[in-house]
C-alpha cells in the first residue's frame, strides 16, 4: 500500500511540473525521469509495464528542480537511499541555476525586467520544493517556509510582513542535511533570482545553514556512540518544546510617549481665548479647553497567532488602555505609580478557504481601506467581516469587503446599536514603480439616534444615548427632568471614498499621496431642528489630503519617512465617537495641520513625531496644539 501511494504522488508531482522549465533543463530532466523510473523497477516500487508506462506519458514533463523534489519524498518514504537519490542527480546535465543564468545571458525571461517573484514557475512544484527540500534539508523552518510561500506572485514588501527570516539568534526545527551542501546553497540563490528573497535574507540564511552543518560534521566524525547521545542533546536543545508550539506566532510593540497640550498657543489659561466647554457625556464636568498639560504615555500590546490548520487561525491580543475608551490604547502614567491595564484586544477567528476569501469572527483589527478620517487607527471591530479579493491581472486586482458589527447590545429594549459596513475597490501595482488604491464604503449605524423620553415614562429611552462620545457632534437633552442627558440628533450613514498612490521610482525613497472624503447622509435638517429646538447649521462633510516622502519602512537605523497633512472634519461627517482621538483630542468640528515624521535607530526600534495644529470649525473658539515625541519598539 505505500508503494503505491509513493507512485501515485511521485507520478502526480510529475505531472504538475510540466510546462514550467527553460529549454535548457528538457534534455537533462527527461534522462533524470529514465532514472528514477528504472530505479523504482529495480527497487520493485513499479513493475515493467508500469515504468514503460509512466516512461511513456512523463518524458517531458520534469524539470530539475522537480525530479529533486520527487528524489526527497522518496528518501522520506524510505523507498530510496541517501545514495541512490545522489546518484540520480549526479547524473544530471545543467542546473536550474545555470540554465537561469544560459537565459539571462541571452536575454531571457531571468533578465532585467523580469514578472514579479516567481513569475512563470509552477507555484505548486515550488512550494513542494521549499518544504520537501529546503524545510526537510535544515535551510528554513516551517514559518519561514510558509512566509516565503506566500510571496509567490505577488509584490512582497518587509513593511507588511512582522517577522524576519533568519533573525540573528534565530532557531529553526532541526532536520539532518543529507544532500550536497554546494546544490542546497545554489538552491538559495535561485530563490533570490525568484525575487522570492532578497539579498541580506539569503546571506542570513547561508550564514544560519553553513553553521549547522559545520557542527553536523564535527559531531558525526566523534564516534558513532558518542554520536548518538549528542544528538540527542542537540535535538533536546533545537526542539525542547512540543512540535505544536511551532505553529504559534508571538509578537508585539512598545511605544514611550512624550505629549504636550497647548491651548489656543498663548500659554494657556482661562484668558487662553479658547470657550468654555462642558464634557458631552456629562454635562456637569467641564472639559479642560484652557489650561496646557504635558503627559507620559505607554501603550503596550502582545499578540499571538496560532495556525490551526492550512485554513484557520486563532489571534488573540492584549493591550493596555480601559474598557471604556475604543479609540485609545495609552496609559498615562502619574497615577501613584499604581499597576496598568492590560486588557483583551483582539480575539478572533481567521477561515481562508482561498487565495481570495477571508472572513473573520469576533474582535479584529480594522478590515477597510482608509486613512485616519473616519476610524481611528486604534479602533478594532466586534462581529464578523469578510474580504474578498479577486485578481484580474498581473497588476490589477480587487477588493470586496463587508461586515456587521454591534455596537451597544441593549437589555430592556430589540432595538440594539448596530453598524453595517461595506467597501468596493481597486489595487493597481506595478512592479517597484508605482501602486495605487481607490476604495468606495458605505456605513451605516442603526439606532443611533437618540430618542426623547415621555415624562410619564422616566428613563425609559436612555438607552438611546451613545456609550461613548468625543466631542463635535449636534446632541440634544433626551431627558424631560431638570437633569441633562444628551444623545445624537442626527443619524449617522457615511458615504467615504478614498485613494492613495505610492510612487516608488526612486525606489527605496518613495513619494506617497492620500486622499480621502467622507459625507454623511443621514442628517436630516429638519429633524435635527425638530429634536433641537434650534436651526442648526448643516455640517456634513469631511476630508483630508496629504503626502509622505521618505522609506516605506523605518524599522533600520537611519531609515526615514516625513508627512504633512491637512485634515477638515465638520460637525456632523461622521460619528464623533470613533474619529482620531489625537486631532484637536478626539472628535469632530475640527480643522488643520498635521506634521510629522519616523527615524529609524536601530533595528526594530524608531523615533516618530507629530505636531498637530488645529481649530474648531464652527461654534466657540477651541484652538488646540498638539505635540508628541514617541520612542518605538516592534518585535
């Protein structure tokens, strides 16, 4: 039963890799075949019929790096030696490697302006080729591997990616190397002209491979009684942990800050200019519009992601901050240096039936294409969400993304908060010199708006009132009694439209633009008077544009990367409750000026700035400055 299963996956393996080699390899790779087929019929896998069969339907289907790929399934299997296999491949005519470099000499489809990574290669035969060989020879690991996988055919970037292959230090599972070091070095070359690696990952890597085998070879050369006891403290030290563990991915950051709040930019105090305001969600506390403050913030955050199976994933992720504020994951410190919260963040299922399908359950970060207009970056959604993302092209492809998500679950009443979203859109990129995205969504929170209670029925539609506020948008008193409490006037169903374009031509340095619109249209005028008592002025709209020159990411010392934005939220645009909390502190009715910009210190480690100048738009005169210095840290 295991020859037979041997054959049929060797056959179909085979069968895949055809169509995918250079003409240099055919000739080779046809007698590779011959070889590993009469050594079946020898070994007794095959009988004479079978192999004249398979002699028949596979003679130009191989490429080299296939027939090496099949030679390791069948060392694994144990149906071949370590010496049969070599045998085969020494027998071999030009490499893949030289046949590469045959074609780029001649102007081949390895030269200067090649497809992005791995362009032209059987995608399947090179991830059968990264884990039977690269994994199972001691080169990668099983994350490394899979992070590699994933680069295929697409534009791969560091900046997206949060770990790095073969960290300094790093450990890998162990696997004993049993082919030519030479072909397994020359293999790392040839996914670095895959583009499937770059350079210094390559070097790291070789670096990693050649200290393991050197160490291989010190301790099979000691005596095979010695040999065997080493070995197993070798293993003990490389996997002392159950092999489960190596499917869970830990990582996190870490940020100082230094903040400074400036009011109306005259020193502060209560003849600053600014008006006097009272906190929107309590109406008897004043909130500080006058006198300036400087602050020390942490914000912390540990994630972990474990990979269930080739479909799910769990992520769970903590973070400080409180359980009342959405927008913020700061602690501020200077409270009798008492303990920080460190509370559960994230905590979601991840299902990718494919390429293009995902869908997540529970709390996960963001899943909609933007800047800082609508949501603010520390945000993360309760419910369940989907993005579908279908690739027309090469260069184009798009996205599809939708989700429902409850915002405040209501005990005494079937009318619950909820936020319905959805989002349409297009990503263009061109290989290293330019990409852009144009996104359309539509978001619309249902039972938002509040309703007033019958004095005969006291509190009966408090629940009306939002959970959370900022600041900026028209409320009104829901409560009939002398007391005051306030919710929204308006509803809130906000039409945003986005863009951004990334101009990497003078690659790494790269000039970015954004735009970004958003316009409510659920505000109705006259209800909102009705509800008021008042004519309130229409303030619907909101935008931002700004541009970033410098490197994509700074998480290397001397990296950089500086910004300039100019933003412009009315009143009523969105709900105020989940805007940037940083811009005029939180909320809407704000216009202005962001400045900032990242150096990189060391690696993983980075200094970021920011100076935002803002006003308010309509109302009292609130000016606020805003100035933070952050010490960055990502591992």
């Amino acid at each position: 039963m295991r020859n037979l299963f041997v054959l049929a996956l060797t056959f179909t393996m085979l069968m895949t890799g055809a169509g995918t080699v250079l003409a240099a390899e055919d000739n080779a790779a046809s007698g590779g075949m011959d070889a590993i087929i009469e050594l079946l019929q020898k070994k007794g896998v095959v009988s004479v019929e079978e192999s004249a069969a398979l002699r028949q339907r596979g003679l130009a289907g191989a490429s080299q790096s296939d027939l090496k790929a099949v030679l390791e399934l069948l060392l694994q299997k144990g149906v071949v030696s370590d010496e049969e296999a070599s045998g085969v491949l020494n027998a071999q005519g030009p490499k893949p490697r030289q046949a590469a470099a045959e074609a780029q000499a001649s102007g081949g489809a390895t030269g200067e302006g090649a497809a992005p990574a791995a362009a032209g290669v059987d995608e399947d035969m090179l991830r059968a080729k990264l884990n039977l060989i690269l994994v199972h020879q001691g080169i990668l690991g099983d994350d490394e591997m899979e992070q590699i996988a994933e680069r295929i055919g697409k534009k791969w970037s560091h900046a997206d990616e949060d770990d790095v292959i073969a960290p300094a230090g790093g450990e890998i599972e162990f696997h004993s190397t049993t082919l030519p070091k030479e072909e397994l070095l020359a293999d790392i070359d040839e996914l670095v002209q895959l583009r499937l690696i770059d350079g210094p990952e390559a070097d790291r890597i070789k670096e990693r491979f050649l200290k393991k085998t050197a160490l291989e070879h010190v301790t099979y050369g000691i005596g095979a009684e010695l040999r065997t006891e080493l070995d197993k403290q070798v293993n003990a030290k490389i996997v002392p942990i159950p092999s489960w563990t190596s499917k869970i991915r830990f990582g996190g950051d870490f940020r100082l800050r230094y903040q400074l709040d400036l009011f109306d930019g005259e020193g502060g105090g209560y003849d600053s200019g600014n008006g006097i305001f009272v906190k929107p969600d309590k109406p008897t506390e004043l909130y500080n519009s006058t006198i300036d403050r400087q602050q020390l913030r942490i914000r912390a955050r540990l994630n972990a992601i474990a990979k269930v199976n080739d479909e799910f994933e769990v992520g769970l992720g903590l973070a400080t901050g409180n359980s009342t504020n959405p927008v913020s994951t700061n602690a501020t410190l200077g409270d009798s240096l008492n303990k920080k919260n460190f509370l559960l963040d994230l905590g979601y299922l991840k299902w990718t039936p494919s390429r293009e399908l995902t869908l997540w359950g529970g709390r996960f970060g963001s899943p909609w294409f933007g800047s800082d207009l609508v949501w603010d970056p520390d945000v993360n959604f309760d419910g369940i969400a989907f993005t579908y993302r279908p690739q027309f092209s090469k260069e184009l492809g798009g996205f599809l993304t939708g989700g429902v998500f409850p915002i405040q679950e209501v005990e005494l009443s079937s009318h619950d908060k909820w936020l319905y979203g959805g989002q349409i859109g297009l990503q263009y990129k061109n290989e290293e010199k330019w990409s852009g995205a144009l996104a359309a969504a539509y978001y619309y929170f249902d039972n938002t708006r509040g309703v007033a209670n019958d004095p005969s029925q006291p509190g009966a539609t408090d629940w009306t009132a939002p959970a959370f506020q900022q600041k900026g948008n028209t409320l009104f008193d829901i409560d009939p009694s002398s007391s005051i409490k306030t919710a929204y006037a308006s509803a809130y169903h906000e039409l945003n439209v986005g863009a951004s374009l990334d101009l990497g031509f003078w690659d790494p340095l790269h000039l970015v633009l954004i735009a970004d619109y958003v316009r409510n249209l659920g505000f109705n005028q006259k209800s909102v008077n009705a509800l008021t008592g008042a004519l309130v002025k229409k303030e619907t709209q909101g935008y931002q544009l700004g541009v970033s020159l410098g490197h994509p990411d700074t998480r290397e010392a001397g990296l950089w990367r500086t910004y300039v934005n100019y933003k412009r939220l009315e009143a009523d645009a969105v709900m105020d409750a989940f805007t940037e909390s940083d811009f005029h502190l939180g909320g809407t009715n704000a216009k202005g000026w962001i400045l900032g910009g990242d150096l990189g210190v060391a690696k993983n480690v980075w200094l970021s700035g920011r100076w935002l100048t803002t006003n308010e738009i309509s109302g009292p005169p609130l000016a606020i400055d805003l100035l933070q210095v952050n010490l960055n840290a990502k591992f």
